[in-house]
C-alpha cells in the first residue's frame, strides 16, 4: 500500500472534536471539563464508547488513564501510543488534549477503513490521559500518574 493513499476523514475528526467539545461547553466556545468532574466522566465515558465503536480493546487502569487498542500482526511487539488529555482547565479550548486523544482514534479508523486494514506489525494505542492539566495534579504524585495497564 501506498503511503499517500491513507488519508484521514477530517470532517469525521472535527465531528468528534465538536462533539466532545459540547461536554462542559462554555461561552465563546471553550470548555470547563475539570479533572474528575462530572463533564470530564462523561467525556471519558463517550471516549470509551468511541473506543468500543472502532473495535478497540478497552483498558481504564486504576489511575482512570484510558486505553483503547487495536492489535497488529506481530503479538509480542509493544504498542506504540499516542494520546493526551481530555480534562480541562476552566477556561479551555476545544482542541487542547482533545486533539492528541482524537487524532489517535482517526487513524486507527483510517488504518481499518483502508484496503489492507491490519498492515500495520505493531499494535497501536490511543490514550486518554488522567489529570495531566487540571489543578489537582498538584496533589498527585508523579507515580499515580503512569500508566498501570498490561496492554
């Protein structure tokens, strides 16, 4: 396969971007979607369902980071991930951390959409951090922060 033959769906990205970006909308067009707060369960949870919808293996570790991944050919290899956040601070934009978490989930439905759709060896992960921006990371150590998922 050609590598310029894959090319995301931008308008089904910028879709899940608005969508998302309903969850603790505020004026002007940003978001409140404070760690551990009720808009941030349920963008996590819709994160989740999205996840499930791509045929993802979902994984939330005890800390809430969220694991979606899609299998490879090659079983042993460890995944390669790539993600953000999703939480906010109070006065936030629609695309920080939603894009890094989002853009992951694009290519992985591009990748299966595609004419040879498990060409890729390695698994992949899309991740949807906790915590990383809001002010409560001041009272989480760094070691609550890591990933405690077998994948």
């Amino acid at each position: 396969m050609k590598a310029e033959a894959l090319r995301i769906d931008a308008d089904r990205l910028l879709g899940r971007i608005d969508v998302l970006a309903q969850i603790g909308a505020i004026e002007g067009g940003g978001c409140c979607r404070l760690a551990l707060s009720d808009e941030d369960k349920a963008g996590r949870d819709l994160i989740c369902d999205w996840m499930r919808e791509l045929g993802l293996a979902v994984c939330v570790d005890p800390v809430g980071n969220i694991f979606g991944l899609r299998t490879g050919s090659d079983t042993q290899a460890a995944p390669v991930m790539t993600g953000s956040h999703i939480d906010t601070v109070r006065t936030g934009g629609r695309y920080d951390g939603n894009l890094g978490v989002l853009d992951g989930l694009e290519v992985m439905q591009t990748l299966d959409g595609s004419a040879r759709p498990r060409w890729c060896s390695y698994p992949a992960s899309a991740v949807s951090a906790t915590i990383p921006q809001s002010t409560l990371r001041r009272s989480i150590s760094p070691p609550a922060q890591t990933c405690c998922c077998t994948l």
